[in-house]
C-alpha cells in the first residue's frame, strides 16, 4: 500500500506567525528518503495554508508524485491545469470549515464535475473525486471516467477516536458522540464496512482506490486490511507525530504499520 504524506500543516505552522518557515519544499527530500510514494498538498480558494508559489515550487521540485487537491472553482482548475501536479483530486471546499468534511456531492454537481474532469484530463493530467464511501458514489465516480477515487475515512476514524482515544463532548461534536459504546462500536463497524464495499465495488469498476481523512497511528492497521486500497493520503497526523520524533521518524513509523 503506497503512503501519499500530505505537508499541508507545515505551511499550517507557517501562517500561524505568517512569516518564513517552515517552508514545506523542505519537506520534499525527507519524504522521498523516508519512504513516501507521493507528496499530496491543497491549494484551497482562501490560500489558508498552501498558495501559488508553494504549489508552484513543489510541483516543479519534488522527485515524488504530487496529488494536488483542489475544488472545482473553474478559476483552481485553470491553475492546476498550468501546475501540471501528476494528479488532481478534486475534493468539496467550506470556507467556514476547519478541514474538508466530506466527499463531494458528484449528485447535485455532476455537470460541474464533469466539466472540470474533462478540462483536468485534456490537460493530460489523470484525476481522482474524493467521495464518501457509497454505492452511489462510486457509480457515479465511473460515469465520470475518472481514474482513481479517494475514499473519505473521516467518519470511521472519527467514530474510531470517540470509542479508543476518551474523546468527550468538549472535543467534539458529532451525533455519535452520545452513543452508549455498543452501538458506537456497531457504527464503527458500519462505517468500516461502508469502506470495504466501496473500495470492492471500485475495483470492479477498474477504479485505483485511495482512501484518507483523520488517519493516524491508532486506526490505520484496520484500514491497511482493506486490499483494494491501493494508496493513503496521510497528513494531520503524520506532521503531529514529527514535532517530537521528526519528520523522517514519522513517515518511517507510519510505513512499517501499512506493512
């Protein structure tokens, strides 16, 4: 299973003083020698972390594939057309929310989709629709002619969290959270399910499966089960991990538990 690390929350740190450093193009030659496959970054409309120049420099420096994510505001797409990132994933985009909070509506924006998937693929560049992990879904995902599909985990690992890490209502806020144990355990179990039946059904349709969203060191070993998934986008968890132990320790540690 390949490893994409997303450096999104280096430049997270940076913008939290606005200032230099750290740069995430730093970060590039530590990937590659600790074992990634793919540098993943998202240049979201408000360049609240990533901008431009980031984007720009990464793409045109890194010896690793970049997953570029982006929305499909015509105005990204036309920059990530002209970055020329090995892949674009198009993912939804809330200005109000913290970090991407689900798969994106291919339902009630399929003309939209289609639109940019076409402009993305003429542009020679193979494209993936981060999706929530239904039949629908994925179906949809194949009508579109894409080539791969990310598979949102944020409700497994979020689900995952509340039963194993003491997660209280003060630290979160989702319905589940009020569950006795058994039926967040029973949910927990759904939502895994949900995740092995969408990555199945992709592979029948000759989709590449990724999955990512809230993955970490705790939850991964259950996800690296799932043998249709062909790639994780790791990032939150993995930056976290490198304030203490670095961040070639960090990507080294998340490797060995894909194994």
């Amino acid at each position: 299973m390949l490893l994409g690390v997303n450096i999104d929350h280096i430049a997270v740190l940076r913008e939290a003083r606005q200032i230099n450093d750290p740069n995430p193009l730093d970060a590039l030659g530590v990937c590659k020698l600790a074992g990634a496959n793919q540098i993943t970054i998202h240049l979201r409309e408000d360049r609240r972390h990533i901008n431009d120049a980031d984007a720009k420099a990464i793409i045109e420096q890194s010896q690793l594939p970049v997953n570029l994510e982006c929305s499909i505001n015509e105005e990204i797409i036309k920059i990530a057309c002209e970055l020329q990132p090995h892949r674009v994933t198009l993912v939804p985009e809330n200005r109000a929310e913290v970090t991407t909070e689900g798969g994106l509506d291919l339902d009630g924006n399929f003309n939209k989709v289609q639109k940019a998937v076409k402009t993305i693929r003429e542009a020679g560049i193979e494209v993936s629709l981060f999706i929530d992990p239904t039949e629908k879904m994925v179906k949809l995902s194949e009508k579109l002619e894409v080539s791969w599909v990310e598979l949102h985990t944020g409700t497994f690992a979020n689900i995952y969290a509340m039963l194993f890490s003491g997660l209280n209502k003060s630290s979160h806020s989702i319905k589940e959270l009020e569950l006795p144990r058994k039926e967040l355990s029973s949910k927990l179990n759904q939502a895994y399910d949900a995740l092995v039946f969408s990555a199945e059904l992709a592979e029948e349709c000759e989709l590449k499966v990724a999955a990512g969203h809230g993955l970490n060191y705790q939850n991964i070993e259950l996800i690296s089960e799932i043998l249709e998934i062909d790639e994780l986008n790791i990032g939150q968890s993995i930056i976290a991990r490198s304030v203490f132990t670095g961040l070639h320790q960090a990507i080294v540690e998340m490797k060995e538990l894909l194994k």
